[in-house]
C-alpha cells in the first residue's frame, strides 16, 4: 500500500497528532529493509537536491525568459 492510499477499515483515529503518529509508525513497520532503504536513498537525494538550490542566489535560480503576465511583458 502505498503513502495517502485508504485503508480497509481505516478511522477517524489518525485525525489527533497522536494516532497520526501511531499510523506513521505502523506503516514504517510494514516496510521491508529493501523498501526503508529505497526510501532512505530517496530522502538523501531531496536533501541533497534542496542543499544545492539553497546555494544558489535567488537570481539564478529564476527562469531568464518573462512569463506571461510579467511586468517586462506587458512593457
């Protein structure tokens, strides 16, 4: 089952923090070793890739070209 699918039998249990926490943990646990280290390997790359941007000035990061409705398009 994958994050955000429905559950058969699911409840209105992980509406507090508590059982939101609760439901995080036994998904974790369903998870095999292949599947945590998948996801582990997943998580460095986003955080690899969210480091790298957070290095770049804002200027760069902005696409070069005007976007329709930009002040430079309309003058």
């Amino acid at each position: 089952m994958k994050h955000g699918e429905a559950r058969e039998g699911s409840s209105w249990e992980a509406a507090t923090w508590e059982g939101a926490r609760r439901a995080r943990l036994r998904r974790a646990l369903e998870l095999t070793v292949g599947e945590r280290l998948e996801s582990l390997e997943h998580l460095a790359e986003v955080s690899n890739a969210l480091y790298e941007a957070g290095k770049k000035p804002v200027v760069e990061r902005r696409s070069e070209e005007p976007r329709e409705g930009d002040r430079k398009a309309e003058e």
